[in-house]
C-alpha cells in the first residue's frame, strides 16, 4: 500500500518562513500585573530605523509578519512605516497592542498602510476589573479608541484590518474569567471577529504562578466550566470566533510558534527562535522554578537573516524538532497499518529551553 504523505501533513508555505515575529519595541507605559517582561526592560528599548533596515531584504521570505514583542509597538516611531515595508514585501502583516496610544491620527496611517489584523489586549469587560489588570490603562479611554477604528473602518466600506481581542484568563486577586461571556458582548460590540482566551503561560515572576489558570491536574472546575460554556453559547450566537487554549498540559510534538518555520528578532535585532527563548533564563514550571538558556544565534545589524538561520548552532536547535516530527509522522503511518496510535511515548526529547516551556504542553 502505498501512502501519500501529501494527502496527511500540510503543505509548507510558498515563502521560507511562515512567520517572522519583530519586536519594535520592549519599552511599555503600563504595569500589568501579569507581564513576564516588565523586569527585562531596559530604559531606551526601541528597534532604530538602522536595525529595522537589515531586516527588510528578507521580509520577502515570510508569509507573515507580527510586529509584536514584550512591549508596545506603537512606542515606536516608525511602526507604520515598518508596517508599510512589510507589505510591499507581499506579506500579511499585524501586531498586538494595548490600544493607549491608538489615536485617530494612527488609526488613519494604519489603515492606508494596509495593516491586515489587529490584536488589542484587554482582559476584562469591566472599567474596575481591567484597571486593575492592566495598571496605567484607562478602560474608557481603550474602549474609546477601540470603536474610533471600527467607525473608520465602517466608513471605508470594511477596508481595513481584521480586528481581535485577547483576554488572558486569570485566578487569584485579578481573576477575570467570570468576565468571558460579557467580554464576547463588548467585543461584539466594537466590532470584533475573533476573541482569544488564553492562558497566562510566560511565568518568570513567582506571583504569577498563582495567578496561571489552567492545571497540571485533576477534573475541571464545574463552575468555571459553566462559564466557558456561557462564552461559547454567547461568541456562536453573536457570530464571533472564539478560541479558549486548554486548561490542561499535555505535551505536544512541536509548540505552535514552529521554530521551523519561524523566528523573531528583539529590539536589538538579535535572532531567536521564539521571544521566550531570546529573554527567559529561568521560569516557573509546575510550580518549580527551572533554570534555561536564552538561545540566540546572530545579529541582524552583522549578518544577514538567512546567514543567521544557517548557522550550525541553529540547525542543532531545530534538529531536535525535525527528529520529533519524523518520530511523530512514523507513528502515524504505523497507526494506518495497525500500529499503535500514541506517539508521545516515543518522541526524542525538545530542546533544553523548549522542554519546560508551556507552549509545549498546549497551553
């Protein structure tokens, strides 16, 4: 019998990378209380014009560009004409955002620049609750900014980005997710597509271990479970995509950032596999802390991106995932003969920084 791989994995993408995430800046005028980057950053932590300008010849060989990092994008000064490179590099291109610095002036250039989503990170459906999550914000004044895009985007007949909102499910003092159903009203409300609740799952500060919402065991909460039912039932009738993350790890073969075919590149222009790895060197994981490296493989500003993704350091890094995905793609075919079907017993181990890290386990 013959099997046509074809026909069972996903074709890779016409460009060589499928995402290239860019951080504009690590700078931030907020203190939110779930934040795994406030300590890391830096006073002046803003990408320059320079750094940016050895990234443009290869924007070309992803098929998207996120222009989100463990800051603020709109911190820069030049993020719409970043956004602008990247477009006429043929790539779709977006990034997340607090939403306090979208002013009507920077909603206009974004939507001539042909930006094609936009995620805003709010976390609560009340002025009170937000506030408290996301200290420096002000809810009115988001929720402000939020609808002045989607009333210039209503009067281009629907021209302009596709909007998002994510909300980080939370427990402890700030805990939100009773907030998840009104929360699909508001985002209905302002115009939105999709909502994302998603885990707190960058833990580096001891509070935010007890903060995290998911569980490494037991059934899950019934109340909660209501209230996540309440959300769905909500997002289906208003017509909203609704995506909630899993509340229990389970090792996956590779995360969903695919560091083999994607990378991001910090501020400085240091290239990473993923913005974790280019930061943490420690981090929480089921309650213990674990000591990991940062793995950085080259400069921008000195070699050229594909240069950097050749290194021999960085084709070591991706070899413990290519080796998964075979062990995987085996398991799978042995299942069609009538094989066994769970290949997470078999799989070669991840990378040293990858092995602890939630996006691993799904989460």
């Amino acid at each position: 019998m013959v099997i046509r791989l074809s026909r069972i994995f996903k074709k890779k993408p016409r460009r060589p990378f499928r995402l290239i995430q860019i951080e504009p800046s690590l700078e931030c005028t907020l203190d939110c209380v779930m934040c795994p980057w406030s300590e890391l950053r830096p006073t002046d932590a803003t990408m320059d014009w320079d750094t940016f300008s050895g990234i443009i010849p290869s924007l070309a060989l992803s098929e998207t560009i996120d222009f989100t990092g463990g800051g603020e994008p709109l911190r820069n000064p030049h993020l719409v004409e970043m956004v602008q490179a990247a477009k006429h590099a043929g790539c779709e291109v977006g990034f997340s955002t607090n939403g306090t610095r979208l002013n009507p002036q920077v909603s206009e250039q974004l939507v001539e620049s042909g930006l094609d989503w936009i995620s805003f990170s709010i976390d609560a459906a009340s002025a009170d609750l937000y506030q408290a999550i996301r200290r420096g914000a002000r809810f009115d004044e988001v929720i402000k900014n939020v609808s002045a895009l989607r009333d210039l985007i209503a009067s281009r007949q629907g021209r302009g980005p596709r909007m998002m909102m994510v909300f980080v499910m939370m427990v402890g003092e700030q805990r939100n997710v009773h907030e998840l159903p009104a929360f699909v009203e508001l985002a209905h409300s302002l115009g939105i597509e999709q909502v994302v609740a998603k885990n707190l799952d960058v833990i580096l500060k001891e509070g935010d271990d007890q903060r995290r919402f998911f569980s490494h065991a037991g059934e899950p909460d019934q109340e909660i479970e209501q209230v996540l039912m309440a959300a769905r039932r909500r997002a289906e009738t208003l017509g909203i995509k609704l995506r909630i993350y899993s509340l229990h790890p389970n090792e996956v073969t590779i995360c969903e950032h695919n560091p083999l075919q994607s990378l991001f590149i910090n501020w400085e222009g240091v290239v990473s596999p993923c913005i974790t790895l280019s930061y943490a060197t420690s981090r929480i994981f089921d309650g213990n802390r674990i000591q990991v490296p940062c793995e950085r493989y080259g400069d921008v500003r000195l070699d050229d991106l594909p240069e950097i993704w050749e290194k021999s350091a960085y084709r070591d890094f991706r070899s413990f995932f290519e080796a998964r995905l075979l062990e995987e793609r085996q398991a799978v075919i042995n299942h069609m003969l009538g094989g066994p079907s769970d290949a997470s017993l078999g799989l070669p181990p991840a990378p040293e920084g990858c092995r602890t890290c939630y996006y691993l386990y799904g989460i």
